[in-house]
C-alpha cells in the first residue's frame, strides 16, 4: 500500500463517518432550532439533509487544508503527524463554525435557536452546534486512522 492509498483510504473513511454522524447530530439537534416548531415535515427532512450536505463540505476542506499544511507521507500512521493533521483540522472546522454560527443567527437571522438551546456565553453561539465540531471530527477520525492501521503490513488489532 502506498503512502497516497493510505491517504486516500483514511480520508475517505473519515468523511463516510463525518456524514454519517454530522446526519445523526443534525437530527437530534433540530428541536435546538425554532425550525422545528414553525415548519412542515417536509422543510425539516430538507432542512436536515441540506445542513448535513454543508457539514461534509467544511469537513472535507478542513481535512483537505489539514492535509496540505501538516500531512506528510506518514500521515495517518506517524502518531505525532496524526495529531498535528487532527489539531489543525478541529481548529478549522471549529472556527467555521462559530463564523458561520454567528453570522447565520445574528447578522442575516437565516435560523433561530429555540429556547433550549444553551448558548456558549463569550461567543453567543449554540453550544450543540459547537460540540458537533469537536465530537463528530474526534470520532471520525479515530474511527478512519484506526481502520487505515487496520491494512497496514503487520498491523495486530
């Protein structure tokens, strides 16, 4: 297996789970939203997958960013390139996040957070959409190095 098969492989198996998870969270997370009481079933399933479509576009360039600035050909089998990639990755899809948060509730008023979604006080953004950018990339990605690691020669789970 080559250092771009590895590559390829790890990523690819990042964003299948991203999407998978980024779904799940989106779903559970919507009575957070005033969209939840004020539409249709149908604007909610539109809602849901148009949100989950967006997440796995800011976690592919986040990687895609990660991977240019710090991977390297050891990438994802080098711990400490593993980490640095990670770090840069979570601090992108972070930071995008609270932009976007900000920007969507605040300045163009695009969506609304019910009353109980809890607010991150010094950012004033939803704490559940902030949590969804550390926990859905952690998992995903623990999820895609140990699979890549899986295929490596003399790999022992």
């Amino acid at each position: 297996m080559t250092k771009w098969d590895q590559w390829l492989r790890a990523a690819g198996i990042y964003l299948g789970v991203a999407a998978i998870a980024h779904l799940v969270w989106e779903i559970i997370q919507l009575p957070l939203y005033t969209i939840w009481t004020t539409e249709s079933w149908q604007r909610l399933v539109f809602a849901v997958l148009h949100c989950t479509v967006g997440d796995v576009m800011i976690a592919a360039l986040a990687l895609l960013a990660s991977l240019l600035l710090f991977g390297t050909e050891f990438w994802p089998s080098d711990r400490a390139n593993a980490v640095a990639v990670y770090a840069a990755m979570l601090f992108f899809g972070v930071a995008y996040t609270i932009y976007s948060e900000w920007l969507n509730t605040k300045v163009e008023t695009n969506w609304a957070y019910s009353v109980t979604m809890p607010i991150v006080p010094f950012f004033n953004i939803g704490l559940s959409p902030l949590l969804q950018w550390i926990a859905v990339p952690t998992f995903a990605m623990w999820v895609a190095i140990r699979r890549a690691k899986i295929h490596e020669p003399g790999y022992r789970i």
